[in-house]
C-alpha cells in the first residue's frame, strides 16, 4: 500500500487577548439550523406495526402496487422482526403466495425470498419456501442451496448447514460454489474460530476458487477476534498483493488493528484509502481514531483529522465526535483560548453539543480559570442549541457558590425551577 502523505495542516488564528471574548461573541453567532437528522423509517413498516395480525396482508395487497427491486424488504424485515416476529413472517408468506401466482417458476425469486429468511433467523420458513419451490417443479440453483446455508447458519443451525453442502457436493447441477465456501468462512469467522476458518479458506482453494474480498475480510476479521494481529496484516497484504481491492469492513477491522497497536501512521494511511475510496466513516470507526490520538495528546492529529472529515462530506454525528473530542482535549489542558476558538467553528458548522459530560469539561475550565463573564458567555452561545441537563445546572450551581457568586448562583436556581428540576 502506499504510504500516506503528511498532510499540511494550517494554523488557525486564535484570539490570545484577554478582551477576546468580543471577537469571540461575534464567531459564536451561528445560523438556526435545523440539526436533526433525516428519519430512516419506512412508511410500510409503521403501517404493518400498527396494523392488526389479521390484517397484514390486507395492508400489504393495498400498500405495496409492485415488487420493485429496490425496495428495502430486508432493512423492512429486520426492523419488524425486532418488534413483532409473526409479522414479519407472514411477510414472509405474502410475499410467496405472490411469487407462486405470479412468476412460480423463477429461480431467483424463490433464492431472494430465502435469503430474506436469513435476515430474520427463520430457518423453518426458508425450508417452506424451498418445498413449495420443489412442489412447482422447480429445479434448485447453487444459489439457493446457499441461501438455504446462509440461513441455517444465522440461525444457528450449524448441523443442517453442513448437511445441504453434503447434498451440493454430491450433486451434478448445483455443486458448491465461491459464496458456498464463503458462507461457511464467514460464519466461523464471526465465532472467532481460526482453525475452521482457514480450514474452509483451504477447502476453497483446493475446489479451484481464488480468495475473493469476502474471503480476505472474513480471515481478517477472525485473525483479529482470535488476537492474531501478524495473520490479519499477513492476509491483508496477500490480498493487496493479489490485486483485490478491500471493502469498507476490511478496512474497518484493519484501523481496528493499527489502533490497538496505536500505530499513527498506518491509521492514516488506512483512512486516506477510506476517503479516497469516497467511503463514509461510521461514529465506531471514527471513536477509534479519536481516542487513540486523545489517549497520546495528538490533538494536531484530531485537528488535522477534523479538516480531512468535513472536506470528505463526513456525517455530522462523526464530525460532532471530533468537534467534541478536541473541545474537550483542550478543556482538560485550560487552553481556554482554544477551547473557546474551537466552540465557535463547531457551532457555526451548525454542530451542537450532543454529551453533557463534554459541557461539564468546558464549564470545568471556566470555573478553574475564574473566567466567570467568559463562562456567561458561552453558555448564552449554547442554549438555543443544547439542552442543559440536571447535573450541568448542579455543576454550575456548585461553581457559583464556591466563588461566592451568589446573584449567578439564584440566577441558575431560576432557570432549574423553569425547567422542571427543582
């Protein structure tokens, strides 16, 4: 891989005088922004959720015109078996009663409806799907055999898995395939068994199927889970060398690694790949990187990383992270400049606090520096966008009474009975 570049990272003009605050008022001033994030529901859910058991097909023929192939049966599937299982199972059968009156003879369809058993763990009704295939005169596919196993294995039935590759290897149209090997090295791989991992990864092999980007991941990832952190670098230079290009998860697990060994200039150059790759970077991924530069005060690093974030159209619950992170950085360490240059450029970002324990830091650092008419400041600069919470009111009452500023400590007392907390 090669390596990353250095990067330049500007400096940021700070106000040092004491009679900043002036120039500071004037960065707090933000745009309302209307900060909450885009709902992810689907209508059809809430209607099935509300709807009567006996009536959910009824509301499936009025809801659903066509069975576009965009839409999201499995995220719909998932969320409704979370909640209400025979729901989601008689989806399930709707969706086969229509596949039989419709088109009973496509392969695929019967292969996309088992796998969509898979999501919700229901072994049973993918072998009813597959009877009522057989039932149509419906020859299986290698791919629905691997639905089939890929549902058996989500499910836990690890015997019945092992018994369809049997049935595969010993059949003449649907022999055991990539995805079939594939399934079952990713399965041991979620459970963390190295040997069965690369026991199927050499099975795969000897059948003449090179290691795919699935292949590589799933060998990673065990390698890691089992604490082999030369194995996981060994694939993943095997599969680099090979010529097959990582996917986010690979690259997930592998700043994962890099992070554990708290090896800065791997984790960089993994997440250039990531952006370069215009991937987006999960609050997971990015808490990693974050704490590993906290935990080694590289907070020029956190800075840096915040610019690479907002050129790289990043989420703003990842940005908030890193906005958070180094505010905070900077409030443990009473650089009070800092911390407050560092407010403004998040507020103005349309980014607010999102933790209490973050405000708490910051109100820490005011209390400390006695910079009560700063402290007034930004907590004015906050409250149209952060809800104060009891133990925010609770530090800044303890505050006020320790200096002796008893007008600001009734003033607090106020806005605590206003919001219901005394």
């Amino acid at each position: 891989m090669a390596a990353a570049s250095s990067g330049v990272w500007l400096p940021i003009f700070r106000a040092k005088s004491p009679e900043g605050c002036r120039r500071l008022a004037r960065m707090f001033i933000i745009d309302k922004r209307d900060s909450s994030s885009a709902s992810t529901d689907i209508p059809l859910l809430q209607k099935l959720l509300k709807s009567q058991v006996s009536r959910i097909k009824e509301t499936l023929d009025s809801e659903v015109i066509s069975e576009a192939n965009e839409f999201p049966w499995a995220a719909l599937l998932s969320s409704l078996n979370s909640s209400a299982p025979q729901k989601a199972n008689l989806v399930i059968e709707w969706k086969l009663e229509k596949l039989i009156k419709e088109n009973p003879k496509n392969q695929d369809s019967y292969s996309q409806l088992i796998s969509l058993c898979s999501n919700i763990r229901n072994l049973p009704t993918a072998m009813l799907i597959f009877a009522a295939m057989e039932a149509q005169g419906v020859q299986p596919t290698p791919s629905i055999f691997n639905a089939l196993i890929s549902t058996s294995l989500s499910s836990g039935n690890l015997l019945t898995a092992l018994s369809l590759f049997e049935i595969m290897e010993g059949s003449e149209s649907y022999k055991p395939d990539s995805n079939t090997y594939n399934a079952f090295i990713s399965a041991y791989s979620n459970m963390g068994n190295k040997n069965a991992t690369e026991s199927w990864f050499a099975a795969k092999r000897a059948s003449g199927f090179s290691a795919d980007v699935l292949t590589y991941g799933s060998l990673i990832q065990c390698c890691i889970k089992s604490n082999h952190i030369e194995d996981a670098e060994r694939y993943f230079e095997e599969m680099m060398l090979a010529g097959v290009n990582p996917n986010e998860p690979v690259m997930q697990n592998m700043l994962v690694l890099y992070c554990k060994q708290r090896n800065c200039v791997r984790v960089k150059e993994i997440l250039k790949f990531t952006l370069n790759g215009n991937w987006q970077i999960d609050r997971s991924m990015a808490k990693k990187v974050v704490n590993l530069y906290r935990e080694l005060g590289r907070v020029e690093e956190l800075e840096e990383l915040l610019v690479t974030l907002a050129e790289s159209n990043q989420t703003s619950e990842v940005l908030s992270l890193v906005h958070c992170s180094i505010i905070r950085f900077y409030a443990e360490t009473d650089r009070l400049d800092d911390v407050e240059y560092s407010v403004g450029r998040m507020l103005k970002n349309g980014i607010s606090f999102s933790c209490s324990e973050d405000v708490e830091k910051v109100i820490c650092c005011y209390f400390r520096r006695e910079a009560y008419d700063r402290l007034e400041l930004f907590l004015e600069c906050i409250k149209d966008s952060y809800k104060f919470t009891r133990s925010n009111y609770d530090l800044l009452c303890a505050g006020y009474k320790r200096a002796g500023l008893l007008e600001r400590l009734n003033a607090v007392v106020n806005e605590m009975k206003v919001a219901g907390f005394v």
